[in-house]
C-alpha cells in the first residue's frame, strides 16, 4: 500500500513540473516584476476614443490672410487643412484679401462664435488688435498668430496659449538686403528700388529691415507703397512697375516685400521690356511662379518663409493648449534662402503647394 502511493505521489510531482513554465538559463536578465491591478496607473482621461482624433472636440477659426487660393495664403490653408485631418480638429477658414481693417472685422464676428480657439494673421498690429484679443482671452478664447507677430500681446498671454509662427519680420527684412547686396555685387551709389507696405505697423518691419540694409550699403533707393489693389491683386501693379521702370533706367535691383508680388516677377519684368537679369530681383516666400522664376533667371533670391508651417503649427498650438494646457510656442520659419543653386530640391513640393 506504501509503495502504491509512493509511485502515485512521484507521478503527480512529474505531472506538475512538466505544466510549470521552464527556468530561465542563469545568464538570462531576471523578468521584470509586473504591477498588480492596485499599483497600475489610471489611463489618462484626455484622451478621446481611438480613431477620432485627439483634438476632435476643438472648434478653431482659422486664417489664411489673403484671397482664397491666392498665392501664399494658398500654403498656409494647405498647412491647417492637413493639420485639422492629422488631429481631427473642426475648422473654420476665414479669407481676408490681406486687408488690416477687415481682418479686424472678421475677428470680431469670429469672437462671437465663441470658439475654443482663433488663429489670426498679426498684420493690424497691437495697437488695432490688441483690445479685441484681451476681449476674446477674458471669455476663454485661445488666441495664436501667424505671420506678423504682434508682440505686446503675446508677451501677455504667452502662457494661456498665444504663440507665433513665422519670420521675425524686420530680421528677415534685414538679412534679405544684406544678402542681395553680397549676392548681386551692389556697390555704394547704385540704384535700387523697395516695393512694401511701410504703412502696416507690424508686417511694415520686414519692409524697413530692406531699407535699413539698402541705406547700410549705401546704396540710392526708392521705396514704392504696395496699394491695396496691387495686395489683393499682384497683377494690378505692372503699370505701377512698368513706369518705375521707364522714370529710372539705372535700376540695379529692386526687393518685392510681399509673396505675391514676388510670384509676379517675371510678368513685371517682361511688361517693362526687361530680359531675365537686367534687373536683379530679391524677394519673399516660394510659390510654383516664384520657382519657375528663379529656374528662368528672372528671380535671383528669394527668403522662403514655409507658410505651409504657419498654416499647420498654429492648429496644432491651440488643439496642445486646449487639451493639454500647454503655453504658447514661438517658431521662427523665415531663416533660409533659395536661390537657383537649391531650388531643384524644392521645386517639387512648391508644386504642391507645401514650399
């Protein structure tokens, strides 16, 4: 009988060792202890249900600066389309011709509809801007910028969200003048011609950084105002161009401070009886003209600010504040230059508007 259930007892030992997991060899790394269901972290509750964006409850207006589908501003609406379908965030996109006065008007009635958050193009300026965007903050409205920046309220409520993306205007201004005198051999004397808006007080310091290089250089220089049908329409300006032109036949280089403009180069070249460069020509921002500009020798340097960038991050900068109460971020993307020894690697994404 002992011996029956001396062989009964050693089957069921060989029974359970062969069930249990096999021991690790001794050069093996010990397992890590996993938590029980008391030490685990809850999983954070901000986060929406898979598959629905983690911004998808945000509702943001949105905008772009100039006339739909306008050159530029085409980019920037490419940047937040692509941004609202990456985060799932609602849009409303709100044009503007890159008329001041009616961007303040929009903002206004955009404010009215009380949205979780605005993106505004700073071209009006603090002393226009700034009241309505303590107004909008004090009923909760995340308010960022893009484009011109408008420093003495983003000092304010940098840490309720308000950021800026884009170029430091006069710093851009400035290295674009300085580069345009080295790159084109200007000397002191020599005549150029700035075409801007001065008369904007925030996005005129991008014009007054040019002027500042240009008067550095020693250089003589005329300053052209960009009228506001020539801002909405950059094809409304050849006549302007054409006559400048003909009034002062030892133009060496001219700077076209708007990306509009810029794109239109070559039309104004050629409407003044100008071969590809006659007239050396500086500029702002990239488009598929600009490009094919720049490729014919028309255009010879050019900042590139990535709007698409300014259109993207300033969504996604009110969807981090919203939902995770992040501060407001301050992006410099006006740094680099394209001229005609780099813009073949460019070329292809300007065709799709994202350069």
């Amino acid at each position: 009988m002992l011996k029956r259930s001396v062989s009964l007892l050693l089957v069921l030992v060989f029974v359970l060792s062969a069930c249990a997991a096999p021991a690790a060899p001794a050069t093996q790394a010990p397992a890590v202890p996993v938590a029980t269901t008391a030490q685990a972290a809850p999983p954070p509750t901000a986060l929406p249900a898979a598959g629905t964006g983690w911004c998808s409850s945000v509702k943001i207006v949105f905008f772009p600066g100039g006339p739909e589908g306008g050159v530029f501003a085409v980019n920037v609406y490419n940047g937040a389309v692509q941004a609202a379908k990456d985060l799932g965030a609602q849009v409303n996109y709100v044009w503007s011709g890159w008329d001041p006065q009616k961007m303040i008007q929009q903002f206004s009635e955009s404010a009215a509809t009380k949205p979780d958050g605005i993106a505004v193009m700073g071209h009006p300026g603090d002393d226009a801007f700034d009241s309505l965007i303590i107004d909008a903050e004090a009923k909760g409205i995340i308010v960022t910028s893009q484009n011109t920046t408008l420093p003495k309220v983003e000092a304010q409520y940098a840490a309720n969200g308000f950021g800026y993306v884009g170029a430091e205007n006069y710093a851009a201004g400035h290295a674009l003048g300085v580069e345009a005198v080295k790159r084109f051999g200007l000397k002191a004397g020599d005549r150029a011609m700035v075409w801007g808006l001065l008369a904007q007080p925030a996005r005129g310091e991008r014009t007054k950084g040019v002027i500042d290089a240009f008067k550095e250089a020693g250089l003589t220089q005329d300053y052209l105002e960009i009228d506001s049908a020539t801002n909405s329409d950059p094809a409304a300006g050849t006549p302007t161009f054409t006559g400048y032109v003909s009034a002062h036949p030892d133009l060496k280089a001219v700077v076209f401070d708007h990306g509009g403009l810029t794109a239109t180069a070559d039309t104004y070249l050629k409407a003044a009886g100008k071969k590809a460069g006659d007239i050396k020509v500086a500029g702002f921002d990239l488009s598929p003209a600009t490009v094919t500009a720049i490729q014919g020798g028309w255009t010879n340097l050019v900042i590139d600010q990535q709007e698409w960038l300014q259109g993207y991050l300033p969504i996604l900068q009110i969807c981090l504040t919203k939902v995770y109460g992040f501060s407001g971020l301050h992006v410099n993307t006006g740094a680099g230059f394209v001229d005609k020894t780099n813009v073949d690697f460019i070329a292809p994404l300007a065709a799709k508007n994202i350069r």
